[in-house]
C-alpha cells in the first residue's frame, strides 16, 4: 500500500479517548488550514463508531472555524437518537476549546424501496484521460508554489477531469459544470465504512472550483479567497471508493460572496450512489 494511502486510512482512524470522544490528527504537509474533507471524512469515523446495525444515508455538516493542522481534533458524539428504522448523531469537533465543526448525520436499517435515478452522462472513460502524472507535466508550471509542493506529494486521490481545459487554463467564462473521475490510488480495505468516509473525504475537492467557470476564474487566483462553509451528503448504494467514480458537479447559483455547488457521483458502471451539495465563500480581494 502507498505511504499516501495508508497516511489517510491513518487520519481516518481516530482514537478512542472516552465514552462518545474521539481525537483526530492532521497531516503536516504545510497548510494553514485543516482540509475541510479530513474533517468530514473525521467526524463521520466518530459518529459511525457509535452504530451498530445501520448504514450512513446523509450527513449534514458546517464549517464553523479555520481548523489547525498543528493540534489534534477532539470529536464529541451525541447520541440523539436511536430509533426502530434510523439513528440519528450531533458530532462537534473542537479545537483550542472552540467549536471549528459541526455535523448531523443519519443512519438506517437496511430497507427495500422502490428505485430509480438520473443516467449518467456520456463522457470518456478515465482510461483514455490523462493520468495525474500527466497534469503535472502539462501544468505544474503555471500553479503557485504552494500548490506545486502539493502536487508534487504522493496523492491519496487521483483525479482525471474529463475537460482538461475548463479545469485547469481557460479563462473563457463557460456554463459551470465539469465532470471528473476520481478514486483511491491503492486497493482499500472491504470494510463498506472505510469507503464512505474516503468517498466522504474526497467529496471536498473539485466541488467549490465548478463555480469559478462561470466567471473564468480558477483556484490559483491569488485575488480569490475560497472556503466550503458547508457541505450535505447522501448516500444511496454500496460503492468502492478504490474503484473509479465519476463526480458530475453544476453550481447553479452565486452571489452574496458565496456559490451554491451540486454534485452526483456515479460508477463507472452508471450506477448513482451518492450525492454532495455545498455552499462556498468566494471573496475577491484586492
């Protein structure tokens, strides 16, 4: 297993200090801030550890503080309640005696329903894309240093956008949308929880930037401050998450320094198993 990988099984494998308390640690890779799909992926680990019996079906989360990757995060549970059907938990995750996250999620019993979904859209399959390997040599030169050390680290994540173009160099103001590929670089274990908070994880990236291509914008602006302020997620059937997954995403609407941002995420197969909303700050400073 690559050190990337196993680095992030680790993040997600919190430690047990107390009866409904969790502490979560951060990579010390040089960011100001924690990455706000560690807290996610984080506070999902703690809440999962308190149900028995039940699967994760949605989670609701808000960014409350800028996290500090140099100190641990102390995750609290509340258990609010546990139903005949679903199961419900509040966790908080606290640094420097400050709330910096909070998050509802649900979990449910196994259940047949009736079904049916959106199909996925026709794009190339990830084979016939380039490789992140690929994208460094093709852009590493334009990105600001700091997001050139990042790139430069062995990933957990790969990514493969299917629009090299609007991902990464156009500033031609297009319709927000993209579609990217995504998985885990390294088999995961079969553990169905581990792959939920990995896809949990992941699910933090790529979303916010689709709002920047109404604008011809990108990530790299120094002028842009960008933040997730929230960030919802539901899931709906089994997955892989060291399997390929296409994550189709739109941003409907910005204004008010902030952007709303969609996202369904499908196999590779066409199967929709899960969806992401999240509104994000986008401040233009001078």
């Amino acid at each position: 297993m690559s050190s990337a990988v196993e680095n992030l099984l680790g993040i997600l494998d919190l430690e047990p200090l107390e009866h409904n308390l969790f502490r979560g640690n951060s990579p010390q890779v040089g960011w100001q801030r924690v990455f706000g799909g560690q807290v996610i992926g984080q506070a999902l680990v703690a809440a999962a550890r308190t149900v028995e019996g039940r699967e994760i079906h949605s989670l609701h989360g808000y960014f409350l503080r800028p996290g500090d990757p140099k100190v641990p995060i102390i995750y609290e549970v509340d258990r609010i309640r546990d139903g005949k059907s679903f199961t419900t938990r509040r966790v908080v995750g606290i640094q420097h005696g400050h709330a910096i996250f909070s998050m509802g999620a649900s979990f449910q019993i196994p259940e047949e329903g009736l079904e049916h979904q959106f199909e996925m859209p026709e794009v190339p399959p990830p084979e016939k894309l380039p490789s992140e390997a690929d994208l460094k040599k093709m852009f590493m030169h334009m990105v600001p240093e700091q997001v050139k050390r990042y790139w430069e680290r062995e990933r957990p994540i790969e990514f493969r956008p299917v629009d090299l173009l609007q991902r990464y160099a156009s500033r031609e103001k297009r319709p927000p949308f993209q579609n990217v590929w995504f998985k885990a670089t390294e088999r995961l274990p079969d553990d169905p929880r581990i792959h939920q908070c990995v896809l949990a994880y992941a699910s933090d990236m790529t979303l916010l930037d689709t709002s920047l291509i109404a604008h011809g914008r990108t990530v790299f602006d120094k002028d842009l401050q960008l933040a997730s302020l929230d960030h919802a997620l539901w899931y709906y059937r089994p997955f892989r998450a060291d399997d390929w997954l296409l994550y189709v995403q739109d941003s409907p609407v910005s204004g008010g320094a902030r952007s709303f941002n969609r996202g369904n995420i499908f196999t590779r197969e066409g199967v929709l198993v899960a969806s992401v909303v999240q509104e994000g700050l986008i401040r233009v400073r001078d």
